[in-house]
C-alpha cells in the first residue's frame, strides 16, 4: 500500500486550469486580456510563485484571495514583460506591481556604491507616493529591501541622504527626482524596472515633458508597467512610446462603471442651497465615520471647511496650495478619524489610500464622469460599503445623460428630476430633489437652535 504524501499537491494548480475555467474566472472578475501569449491568471497566492517571505507578508496582511488585478497581473509581470494595467486605485495594483518588484530585486546583483535604484516607481502625488513607499515598506520589510520616497515641498536633506545611502526602490514625483538626478545626487542606470503609476493623471498634471526626460535616462531593456485608470489618447500614446511587446490587462467593463458597493443618492440643487443642504446631510448621516468632501475649488474648499468649522464641525481641508506639511497633517488627523470630515480638490484627493471612508459627497460635480466614478470609489473599498451624495445643478446638465446610465448599471435610483434633466427638460426652479429632507429633521433643527441658543444658520451667508 502507498502510504498517504505528507503535503497534499494542490487540488487546483494554475496549469491545470483549462482554457475554459480561465474564460470564466476572467469574466467573473471582470478582467480583460490582450498580448501575445498570455498567462493564466493565478487564483489563490499559493498558485503564484512569490518566495516564501513575500507570501508571508501576505498572509500576516490577512488577504484571503488576490484581487482581479494581482491575480492576472502577477503572472504578466512575473514572466518580465512590459505590463500596461488598466485599474483604478483601490484595486490592490499597488502590491500588483510592488510584489514582483521584489522579486525583481531580489534577482538583481546587490547594489554597489554610488548605484541608483534597480525599481523606480513615479507616481503623480505626494500623497500617492507616501501610500506607495508604506506598501512598499510593509511587503518588502522581510527581504530587507531599502526604500525611499522622493517628494517636493520637503526638505531635501533626509531624501538626499536615503539615496546616497543606497536604495533599491526609490518612489518619486516627477520634479523632484529630476531635481535630484539634476544635482547627481541619484542616476538611474540601475534602473531595470520601471512603474509609472496613475499615468493619466500624471498627464493631467502636466507632467509629461518631465516624464519624458527621466524615461530617457533609463535603459531600453528595462522592464516597464504602465499604469492607468482611463485609457485617453495621450496615455495611449506615452504607452507606445515607453513599452515593448506589452501585455495589456483592464479591469472592470471597458465603459465606465462605478462600483456596486457604493449607494449612489444624486440631488438636483441650486448652487445657493448647498451648503444649507450639506449641513442638513451631515446631521443626518454624522456618526463619526470619515466623510470626505470634494469642492471644485481651492478656494471653495477653504471657504465651505472653515464655514464648516465654524458651525461647529470637526472638518479639514486638503488641496494643492497647502505645503507639505499641513497635507501630512490633514490627512494623519483624517486617517486617525480625528477629523472625520475631509474636503478636498480631485488632484489632492487622487489617489488617496484612506480605509473606511464611509460617505463621499460631491459638493461640487466634477468636470468628468470619469473623476465622477473615481471620487465616489473613495469610499466602498476593498469589499465594504459605500454611500455617495452628490449635489447637481442646472450647470451640470450636460453631464446627467452620462451620469443617469452610471446609476443605472449599478442599479442605483434615478431621481423624476434628474431623469428629467435627462431628457433635457430644465431642472426644477428651487430643487425639489432631496436625499432625505425630512421633517424631522427640520424639527431637530429648531430643537437644536434653541439649545444653542443662537437662530442656527440665520446667520450665514448661503441662507
Ligand atoms: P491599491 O489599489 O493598491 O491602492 O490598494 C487598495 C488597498 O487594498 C490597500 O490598502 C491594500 O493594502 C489592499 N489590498 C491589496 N491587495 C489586497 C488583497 N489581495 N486583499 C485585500 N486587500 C488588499
């Protein structure tokens, strides 16, 4: 009799996997394929080849299974060709490509002195990166892998030391590594793979000439991964330019879909009522969970948080015009649930890796559809609930047609109003709409005023 293996093989291995199974995980996730020879895509960690210490660092994360991007982005990565993702933040593609970099170094000869980073990560945000660079330092910290986090609007003292030190993965903005590379203090001729995270917003920014620059000093032979949540001409083209014989993957429908777990309220108001309906908002679903705010504006965000503020409510602002270290502040006081209301601008607010954020609400409706579905994908993540709030005027008409099909594909209400705006019809004069005005609420409101002994919001200059 043949005794029992001690380690059972695995009941599903990758390669067993038939063609058909990997049709349905594919769809089943949402993921879409394209290049030449494919890999299957890996659906528990045990199935993917990472060395030990790096599955351990997952496990001691408590991640049950990998996320639509990891499961069929590790494979492509892992097999050393260029790599364009299609995938929002949220979707777990930092770890996508964070987890084969170590692997990548791993494989490398160790760094000598005066050599630059073998990874370099560029990323759009100060914000992005810092997210990046505590991902990086969790998942690499068991293969003593060194990083660094390269930022303006800080001091260069502590980056310049982290680099002359000697670091296998530097995480950058753009201006300020090419500052750095500028004065010498870092080269990129160890570089052999290469990130660019959030492509299209780092061309957004303005950021391609820099781009550009810091890609040419790197070595043709390098591995790249290109990153993207919408796929626009110019990223397209950058894509081109930048990356050899790619594998391309896209999650999510190639039409723009927000995700399912968000509850998604859309009130038609006049620009005068906002704030008065915020603040009704805010007493209704005020709990003490983190609500994050975006305003369209600078200015509006300073103006509605200190409004905010005065009436009493715990809230911060974040937006390009704060220096480093109020961002880094504002953001620690958001995260640690100090301040549980947040407002912000989309270019501050990208990108940003807060858990539990359980209300977003659009003050103001962005300019795209696309920064639409982004903002609301703020809350709702890595499998928890969501609730978007979203004020809409007669000035944002021209974007109801594309936001009534969001809705409707992720079986949301559409509003008599909105549907109506739809169509074209003008939006009613006062906006009917309404999440939930109760009276109630209105009740509460008195009740309220008297305690404080003021006629609450007689006072300010939206009534
Ligand atoms: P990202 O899209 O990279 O910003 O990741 C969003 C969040 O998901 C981060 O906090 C990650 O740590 C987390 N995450 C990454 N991979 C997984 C996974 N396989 N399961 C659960 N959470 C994950």
């Amino acid at each position: 009799m043949i005794a029992a293996p001690a380690i059972l093989p695995p009941t599903v291995t990758v390669e067993a996997m038939s063609e058909m199974e990997v049709e349905e995980y594919r769809q089943k996730r949402e993921i879409t394929v394209e290049g030449r020879d494919v890999p299957k895509p890996v659906k528990s960690f045990a199935d993917v080849r990472f060395p030990d210490y790096v599955l351990q660092e997952v496990m001691k994360a408590g991640f049950v299974e990998p996320t639509a991007i990891q499961a069929q982005g590790w494979p492509m990565a892992l097999k050393g060709r260029d790599l364009i993702g299609i995938a929002e933040t949220g979707s777990g593609k930092t770890l996508a490509y964070l987890l084969p970099a170590i692997v990548h170094v791993n494989a490398q000869p160790i760094l000598a002195p005066g050599d630059g980073p073998i990874v370099l990560v560029l990323a759009p945000t100060r914000e992005l990166a810092v997210q990046i660079q505590q991902e990086a330092a969790k998942f690499g910290a068991s293969s003593r892998i060194k990083n660094t986090c390269i930022y303006g609007g800080v001091p260069k003292g502590p980056q310049v030391r982290d680099l002359q030190k000697g670091v296998e993965i530097v995480i950058a903005t753009p201006g300020r590594l090419i500052d750095m590379l500028d004065s010498h203090h870092t080269n990129l001729r160890r570089v052999t793979y290469l990130v660019l995270d959030e492509a299209d917003r780092m061309l957004d920014m303005g950021f391609e000439p820099q781009i550009r620059k810091i890609v040419s000093q790197i070595r043709p032979d390098r591995q790249t991964l290109y990153w993207s949540a919408t796929w626009p001409k110019e990223v397209e083209q950058l894509a081109r330019q930048f990356l050899y014989n790619p594998y391309k993957v896209i999650i999510g429908s190639a039409d723009l879909k927000a995700n399912h777990a968000i509850r998604q309220h859309v009130d038609i108001v006049s620009e005068s009522q906002k704030y008065n309906k915020l603040v009704k908002l805010l007493e209704d679903i005020m709990d003490g969970s983190r609500i994050l705010i975006f305003m369209d504006t600078k200015k509006g965000c300073d103006q509605i948080t200190r409004q905010l503020r005065m009436d009493g409510w715990p809230a911060l602002s974040i937006h390009g015009d704060k220096s480093q270290a109020e961002r880094d502040w504002v953001l620690s006081e958001f995260k640690a649930g100090k301040s549980p209301i947040m407002t912000a601008t989309d270019v501050a607010a990208r990108g940003l890796d807060v858990k539990d954020v359980k209300y977003v609400i659009n003050y103001d409706f962005p300019g795209s559809l696309e920064d639409y579905v982004h903002r609301i994908g703020r809350t709702g993540r890595a499998g928890a609930k969501g609730t978007a709030y979203t004020f809409f005027t007669a000035a944002n008409a021209r974007f109801a047609k594309e936001l009534i099909a969001i809705l409707k594909e992720a079986g949301q209400k559409v509003s008599p109003e909105l549907a109506a705006m739809g169509r074209g019809a003008p939006p009613p004069p006062s906006g009917h709409g309404g999440f939930r005005v109760r009276d109630r609420d209105r009740d509460r409101d008195r009740d309220r005023d008297r305690d404080r002994g003021k006629g609450y919001g007689g006072s300010r200059p939206w009534n």
